[in-house]
C-alpha cells in the first residue's frame, strides 16, 4: 500500500488513498502503522476517499468532493483534526487531485474550507462551542479547565508554566463529562498570544494540536481578534470572527513510501 507521510507544526500524519473506500483498514492496521517503532509513526492516519464513497461523507458530497477519514495513532475515530485536514489538502495539491486554491473538505464534523496561500494553510474550523469547567488530575495536581468544542472536545486548563507537567502520562479526566475521552492543553500567555502543550485522546503528548490551538485561543481572546498559539512544534495563528475560527499555519508533505506488511 502506497502512504505519504506529512507534518503541521509537527503534528503527524500517515496518509492513504483509498478514493473508492473499497480497503478499509483495521482498528489494529491504523495502530501498526502510526506505530513509531514497528510501523510508519504517526500522531494519526488521514483516509482520503471520495466523499460520494464514504458513508460519513455522502451527505456532504455536494459541497466537497473529498472525505478525510481521520483516525488517532490507537486507531480511535475522532471527528475533526485542524492540522490533518490542512496536510489532507496539502496531499490532495500535490496529487493534482484539485485545482483550485479553496478546497472543501468533508470531516465528520462538517465541511471544512481550506485555503492555500503562500505555503500557509487556512483553515475555516467554523464556531467554538463552549461549555462549563472540569478538572483533570496530572501528577496528582487537580487543574481546572474550560470544556470547548472544535467539533472534538477539549479541555483548556490555564496554568503558569506547560512546561512543568508529565504529560507523559494519561492526565485523569472526568469520564462521566468526556465518555469518549479529551484533549487535554495546557496553556499560558505570551507577548502575541498564548503557548500551549498537549495531551491528545488516543495518541499522547504530540507536537502540535490544531483543533486545540482554536481552543486554547477561544479561551485567550474570549471574542474576536487574532493571536499566535506556539506549540512545541512551532507556530500557529488563529483568528476568531463573530462566525467562526481560522486556524492558519504550514503544512508539509516529507516522504512517501510502500509499506510491506
Ligand atoms: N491533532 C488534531 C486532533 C486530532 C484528534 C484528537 N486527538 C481527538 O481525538 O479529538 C488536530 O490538529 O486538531
């Protein structure tokens, strides 16, 4: 099977096409191959399908023609990633898949509008919803969070230093609030916006997080305006309207390959 292999601020991806999504992979297959030992290693594997031929995609076959069938590194569904749709359209260029430079794409969270300037990457993630607080429990500190939703849930605790927590380990979570699981950000602010780390549902601590920097922004700004979010992985800048969330930042393809087993 062919792959492509891409990053967003080094949020990474295993990509396939599978454009008549007729070779399903496996729960176990997608972990083999995020595995950074034994498989490609990726933070998440993108499915590129026609949306026509995807059943979480049909219903937005009139307005995008591809699906991203996005999977965690543990092969968890989850509905939307804000730097795997923008490296899903990065592929889809550098396919010649399409032609123009404001491609919608179909996620499970909706049609996504991603705009290609300049080697950025924009993406229109629409409106934040955001809810009451919970806590999580990392190293045996309680931190309190705001409960925002990018189309996938997250939890955006403020705190003085991100870098003082083990986010090497699962932080404890309120399962009755998130039964599926959260991204869990830690965050605080600086000259231009904020900084954040980190711990995503079904993968761990990663890079970067796009759906996150949009949240961890909403919680910043608490209204319009535009801020930067720096990520381990580098920088992402987000712009919040009355409507909606634009999250912009690069999105590069690094290798491809065929994987043998
Ligand atoms: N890395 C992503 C988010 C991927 C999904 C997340 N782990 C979840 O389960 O909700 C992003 O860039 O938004």
């Amino acid at each position: 099977m062919r792959f492509v292999k891409g990053h967003g601020t080094g949020n990474d991806f295993v990509i396939v096409a599978d454009v008549d999504n007729d070779r399903p992979l496996s729960v176990a297959a997608i972990a083999r191959l995020c595995d950074r030992r034994r498989g490609v290693g990726g933070d998440g594997l993108l499915r590129v399908v026609r949306a026509a031929k995807h059943p979480d995609g049909v219903g937005q076959a009139a307005a995008a023609e591809w699906f991203m069938d996005y999977y965690n590194a543990d092969g968890s569904i989850a509905e939307m990633c804000g730097n795997g749709v923008r490296v899903f359209v990065r592929y889809l260029v550098a396919e010649g898949l399409v032609e123009t430079n404001r491609v919608p794409v179909a996620t499970r969270a909706g049609v996504r509008d991603v705009l290609v300037e300049n080697d950025q990457f924009s993406v229109d993630m629409g409106a934040a919803r955001t809810f009451g607080t919970s806590t999580v429990a990392i190293g045996g500190e309680i931190l309190s969070g705001r409960h925002i939703s990018m189309g996938n849930p997250h939890l955006v605790c403020r705190v003085t230093d991100p870098t003082e927590y083990d986010l090497t380990v699962q932080p404890e979570f309120d399962t009755e609030l998130f039964p599926t699981g959260v991204n869990v950000e830690l965050t605080s602010p600086t000259d231009t916006g904020v900084r954040m780390r980190v711990h995503e549902r079904g993968v761990g601590e990663t890079q970067s997080c796009g759906t996150g920097a949009c949240a961890v922004a909403v919680d910043a700004l608490g209204g319009p305006g535009t801020c930067t979010v720096d990520v381990p992985g580098g920088r992402l800048t987000v712009t919040i309207t009355e409507e909606t969330v634009i999250l912009t930042g690069p999105a590069v393809l690094v290798a491809e390959g065929h994987t043998l087993v």
